[in-house]
C-alpha cells in the first residue's frame, strides 16, 4: 500500500499542504491520530501517540493496533472490525466512546476514541481514529466532586449548629417568660388569700421546674454548637477562592454571567479552615448568581486585597442591590431576600469568619449592585 492518504474531499482538488506539512500538522496535533485499515494495521501514528502510550512510531507502524489496547477493548475492536468486513458498516464510524489506552510499560489510561472513515488512492477503507486522553479531566471531575462532598458535609453540620444557636436564643426569652408569668401568678394567687387546690400548686411548680430544665437544654445546646472546633493550615488565599469559584460557577444558573477574579499577587499566607472559608466564599458568589437572574449584563467580580494585617476578600455584583433596611439585619438569622429561602447562610458566613478573627459586612448600597467584604488575618509564624 502506498504511504499516502487523501486529504482533500474531492480527488480532483490538489492538497493546499504538501505531504510533509501535512504530516508536520498531524504531528503538532495535541491528540493522538491512528490511521489503520481495515485488518487493524497501523499506517500512521503521529507524535501525539507516541507521548500517550510511549511506543515509538516505528514500534507501532505496521502492526496491529490492538497493541494499544486492553484484552477487552481489544476483543471488542475484533469484532468492530469483523463486522464491518462482513456488512460494510461499523457503529463506532462518527461517534466519541471512551475506551482504556495501555501504554508501553502495561500501565492503563482513559481516552476519548473518535471514528472516521476514508479511501486511499487505491481506494481501499482507512478509519481514522482520534485518541483523546481523559486522565486530567476525570482527575478533575473526581477533584471537584470530593470538594462539592466537603463543601456539603460541612454546609450542613454549619446549617445546623447555627440553627440550633438561632433557635436557642429565640427561645431563651419566651421559656424566660413562661417561667415568669407561672411564678408571678402564684404569687398573686398568694396575696389573694385564695385557697388554692394542692395539684394546682404541683402543677404549676412542675411548669416552672420543667421550663428552667429546658432552659439548661437549651443554654448546653448553645455552648455546643459555639464551640467551633476546625482544623485549620496554612494556605494560599487566591488559590482556595479561584478553587472554589470555579464550584460555584458550575450548573446553568450561571450561563451568561461575566466572573472576573482580580487576585492581588504575593499575597501572604492565611491561617484558615479552607473548606470553611470556601463556604463562605460559595455562599457569596451563589448569592449573587442569584441576585442578577434578571440582568442584562450580569457581572460578578471576585477581588483579595491586603489590608492591615489582614487579606480582605471582596465579592460584588452588580444585580440590584440591598435596601439599607435588609443591609442592617442580613447577616441575622431567619433574614432572607430570596422568596424561599430560611435565612440562614449569611449568618453561617459571619460566624465562619468571626471565628477565624476576621469581619464581614456589605458595603452601603449604590445605584445597583452589592459588594460583600471579609477578611481573614494573615498567618502570623511568630504565633505557633
């Protein structure tokens, strides 16, 4: 067979490239190129190719191509190409599937195996196969999923603690309050020189007793959820923000929205719980993806700045804004903008950052827009 392939798609047309620019091309080509005929025999393998399974060309060329292959994929080749001999059709011709790479020393890889099919100038079938390697992207994926868990994890044991805390301050007063009132009205009972049956009398002292007994409840379940053990270290502010920005930009939600990160450079490290902090960073970004569903050009920029011995983080978009009302109660829980929302994840936020030794406020409202700040102190290496 001749070591020529066609390259244009009518025969009459000469090739723009001569054979070597275009073998130079397929060379420059990021993905593998395989070209094989219908037996299975390697008639071109390009640069890329060699990278991947760390064959060299003339190791390949010649030989079948399922030395590239697992004994699945290979059997499964097999019959690819059995068929086609037999009925003239291959399934796998147009279609991306993923299949296993081995490479040289037996070590295995995912890729993404695109089919074409051409005639020579015999005019005998090639396929043309584009080997894609898959290893980065579902290192990727696997990353951002372990992170999407963490993030999860720790947003609802945060959801949690800061509902009990809300709840356990909401209900300190009224159990306050009942325990006031039943002991009032006994004493008025008693300067009423009214005789007062004695069950009566048991049963208030039971009300009085049962309400400070839920009041210590409630005093232990304030004190367990304030106690905000985290495992903090020493990290890269821009780094967990670029991290995390790129989980709260994923899903259609943020279709159409301009994200610019504007990370000072030689910023110094912070001390921080990283998945508490990219919490707080998820929150506000995901807040503001959902403050500008009705803008025409909706913008969200991510800023870090240093400050005095703090890297302040500022997320502002520009939707349509806060009230001044809504800006003084928002960080409070139970206080939401959104019509379903509990009002929960803004005070989360601050009892995240207050807690590593930062503040977080919304600056006063312009004509549109928000711009929420917070800061994180800088890893002071005297203070170990």
């Amino acid at each position: 067979m001749k070591d020529s392939f066609p390259t244009t798609g009518a025969s009459e047309s000469p090739s723009i490239l001569g054979e070597d620019k275009l073998r130079r091309v397929v060379d420059a080509t990021l993905d593998g190129i395989v070209v094989i005929d219908a037996g299975g025999t390697v008639l071109l393998y390009n640069a890329a190719c060699e990278r991947l399974f760390g064959y060299a060309a003339e190791e390949v060329l010649g030989n079948n191509v399922n030395l590239l292959m697992t004994p699945r994929d290979r059997r499964n080749h097999d019959t690819y190409i059995r068929n086609y001999l037999r009925t003239g059709k291959a399934r796998v011709i147009g279609k991306g599937r993923d299949v296993t790479g081995r490479r040289k020393d037996g070590a295995t890889f995912p890729i993404r195996l695109s089919v074409g099919e051409l005639r020579d100038d015999a005019d005998a079938t090639l396929f043309v196969g584009t080997l894609h390697d898959l290893t980065e992207t579902l290192q990727t994926r696997a990353h951002i999923e372990e992170l999407q868990s963490e993030l999860m994890q720790v947003a609802r044991a945060n959801t949690v603690g800061e509902m009990g805390s809300a709840l356990a301050h909401e209900l300190t007063q009224p159990l306050s309050a009942v325990v006031g009132f039943v002991e009032a009205s006994a004493a008025l009972i008693d300067q009423a020189g009214s005789e007062m049956p004695d069950k009566v009398r048991e049963y208030m002292d039971q009300a009085v007793a049962q309400s400070l007994r839920a009041g210590d409840v409630i005093r232990l379940l304030r004190e367990f959820t304030a106690r905000g053990d985290t495992e903090r270290s020493v990290k890269d502010i821009n780094v967990v923000i670029a991290e995390t920005c790129r989980l709260a930009t994923l899903g259609t939600a943020a279709d159409g929205i301009e994200l610019e990160l504007n990370l000072a450079a030689d910023l110094p490290p912070v001390l921080i719980d990283h998945v508490q902090i990219q919490q707080v960073v998820l929150n506000l970004v995901r807040n503001s993806i959902d403050a500008l569903g009705d803008s025409e050009t909706p913008s969200i920029t991510v800023k870090t700045v240093l400050g005095r011995e703090a890297v302040e983080v500022v997320i502002g978009d520009n939707g349509p804004g806060l009230s001044a009302e809504v800006r003084e109660r928002v960080f409070e829980p139970f206080v939401s903008t959104k019509p379903n929302g509990i009002g929960i994840g803004l005070s989360i936020c601050r009892t995240i950052v207050e807690a590593h030794g930062g503040m977080i406020a919304f600056d006063a409202g312009t004509a549109c827009g928000t711009a929420c700040r917070f800061s994180v102190p800088v890893f002071d290496k005297s203070v170990q």
